[in-house]
C-alpha cells in the first residue's frame, strides 16, 4: 500500500513545530504520489490530534494506548483505506 506513515512521538513536542511539520510532509507525500498518510499518536500526545484533524485527518481506531488517524491523498481515485475490523470470528471444531 503506498503510503506514509508518522509516528508522532519522535516529532517534538512544540505544537507549531507539529503543524508545520504535519503540512510540510502532507506536501512531500501528494508529490511522492503516495495514496495515503497514517499518523500514529501516543496518548501524551494526544493534544496532536486537533491539529491533526484540522489537516484533514480522521480517526480510524486506538489501540494500545494509541490513537491512530488517516488521510487518503488521491484527489482523483476512491478512498481504498478500509475500514477497521470492530469483530473477530472464529470458528472451532473437533472430532
């Protein structure tokens, strides 16, 4: 999947720096061609993600003390980001 992915806590911790840093890379990324962005924020981050959205991030799930948000970049092309699994099936069996 061509994409980029960021983990914000190697980012610093200066909310200006994150803003500028977050619209310089969305930039570099469209030009790279890539169809997507992933940011990857820690919960002492969490103050990231309403500069985050207001970049045109969504939120797609959490885990492990995680929030993590997408951004599809292809203007021209269809949202292939799917959506995250909320269930688990199994199946069992036993002779």
């Amino acid at each position: 999947f061509n994409s980029l992915s960021l983990d914000v806590s190697t980012v610093t911790q200066d909310t200006a720096d994150f803003g500028v840093h977050l619209m310089n890379s969305m930039l570099a990324a469209r030009e790279e061609k890539k169809a997507a962005a992933w940011l990857r924020i820690p919960m002492d981050y969490c103050h990231y993600i309403a500069i985050a959205a207001h970049c045109g991030f969504e939120l797609h799930h959490t885990e492990d003390r995680c929030v993590y948000m997408c951004q599809w970049l292809m203007s021209d092309v269809e949202n292939k980001i799917p959506p995250y699994g909320t269930h688990q099936v199994g199946v069992g069996g036993l002779v």
